[in-house]
C-alpha cells in the first residue's frame, strides 16, 4: 500500500487526542488537527485547520491532501450522524486508511457490542465493513486498547484510591487489559506505519494489565478504603434504573454499561493475544504503573 505521510486527527483536544498527535508528530507524520475552532490548542507542530463538521463539503475538502484520518471525537457525546459524515467524507476525498473513533473495549465480542452505550461505534464497525466492500480503495482499522490506565486512575473512573469508599466489582480480582494514553498514540502510530499487516481489521493493544485489588495494593490505601462490594451485573440493573427515571440519567446508565464490559470478566477484555510487537506499543514497568497510581492515590 502506499505509504503515509500526512495524517489528520479530529478530536485532538479530548482525552486521548493530544496524545495521539504528540506521538504522530514525533514519528515523523505531518500532522492537521480537525477542529470547529482555528484558534484550538495542539501541540505546536501540528496544524490546525478549521472545519465544520455539520458539512460533508467542508471535510472532503479538508481531507483533500490527507493520506489519513483518525478519530478521536467521543462517541455519545458527538452525534452519530456526525460519525457517519465524517466516514463517508473521508471515503469521497479518497483516504487511505480511517482509523474510528473506538480506543477502548473490544466490540468484536457480540454481547459487547449489543450494550446500548456501544451502539453507535456497532453501527460504525458495519458501515466500515460495507465501505471497504464497495471502494477496496478504502480502508479501515479499528484500535482496541482496552480502557485508559492513567486517565482511569486520574478521573477515579476504575477505582477511587482515595476513599473513604470505592465500589469492588466481582470481587477485584478481575484481570483488565489497559493502555495509557501514550501508549494509544503509539498504536496509532504502528498501524500507519504497518498499513497492509492491519488492513481492514481490529487490532488490539494494551500494556498493562491491572486489577481493582493489584491498583489498591499498589496504592498503599488497601486497609484504608471502605470496600463496597458489588456484582458486576448489579451494573446493568443500575443502568436500567436510570434510564427508567421520570429524566433518563444517561451518563449513570452509560458508565454503568462500560464498567460492566470491564469488569464482568467474560468478554475478553483480558487480552490473550496483543499486536504490541507490531504496533511498537511498550509495556509498562512495576515503577512506572506504581508511580502513575501514587500520584493520584
């Protein structure tokens, strides 16, 4: 396939996307970060064009001289059908390979993908499919990290180190494949750097692997945080309650299901078999998963 030298982000200024762009431009890609706004902050040596993602015309025009895209803009927060134009401008200026906006738990597992909060991305991953069949000039690959290390850790999205409670799912022993947030840039990286090797196909990362209990231990909080255990399908009854309320509470239901995918233990979200060596994506040592939980235990 023919080399890429010039990449575009949408979404640089989230939670992964300034990672995703140091990482590019640190490798060599020429880099054009997509946002509403000409004055957004990016790192300084990438460039920043503006577009209006309501507008297929502005995209392609955007994508014009881009070998590829990559997403970063958050699903349930951007609508679908922005999603979806995003996709079909990127196959109508011609890019050479799209990578969605996904960076988190595997999809390719049904009952996963079947989880209303992951209902968009399913839709992406059919409509990527059909795309590639249509035009073989396009083509796809989607990125499967498994959920943020430091940002979880930071945001108290997988555990609360720091009490006085923090709620135990299946007992905390549940092995969980991980990423930071360099290390998603860097598979980023290894998948345009590889195009035919991850052609048309998901590709999994991670390097680490935690547990609820291995990130207590580490903390040093272990005898100091209240432990609220609860079962992982309590989770999902959670989230039916709060869609069920007089005012849907959509972000308690949607973190319900995602901590649920995580933690359940039965979808493969212990990855057995990675494309690190591939992707280039580093392990983390001992020192450095202990340093990233001390810091905001």
């Amino acid at each position: 396939m023919p080399e890429i030298k010039r990449v575009a982000v949408a979404g640089a200024t989230g939670n992964i996307g300034p990672a995703i762009v140091t990482e590019l431009v640190e490798a060599g890609f020429e880099v054009t970060v997509f946002s509403r706004s000409s004055s957004a902050k990016t790192d300084s040596r990438a460039r920043v064009q503006q577009v209006d993602y309501d507008s297929k015309e502005s995209l392609v025009a955007a994508l014009k001289d881009q070998d590829a895209l990559v997403n970063t803009l958050p699903m349930n927060v951007i609508p679908l059908d922005v999603h979806l134009r995003i996709l079909d401008a990127a196959r109508a200026a011609g890019i050479k390979r799209y990578l969605p906006s996904e960076f988190g738990c595997d999809l390719s597992d049904k009952e996963i993908a079947s989880l209303p909060v992951f209902a968009d991305k399913a839709t992406i991953g059919d409509k990527l499919s059909e795309t590639s069949q249509q035009d073989p000039s396009f083509t796809w690959t989607r990125v499967y990290t498994g959920p943020f290390f430091d940002w979880g850790i930071e945001m108290n999205f997988f555990i609360n180190l720091k009490g006085p409670s923090t709620e135990i799912y299946n007992g905390g022993d549940v092995p969980v494949s991980s990423t930071n947030v360099a290390g998603v840039g860097q598979a980023v990286v290894g998948v345009l750097k590889h195009l035919e090797e991850t052609k048309n196909r998901c590709v999994f990362a991670s390097n680490t692997t935690f547990s609820q209990n291995k990130l207590l231990e580490l903390s040093g909080n272990a005898d100091k945080v209240k432990r609220v255990d609860v079962k992982a399908e309590d989770l999902l009854k959670r989230a039916d309650e709060a869609l069920k309320q007089s005012s849907p509470d959509f972000k308690t239901a949607f973190v319900s299901q995602i901590l649920y995918a995580i933690f359940a233990g039965k979808f493969g979200n212990h990855f057995t078999k990675t494309d690190n060596e591939l992707l280039g994506v580093k392990s983390l040592s001992e020192a450095e998963l202990t340093e990233v939980v001390k810091k905001y235990a």
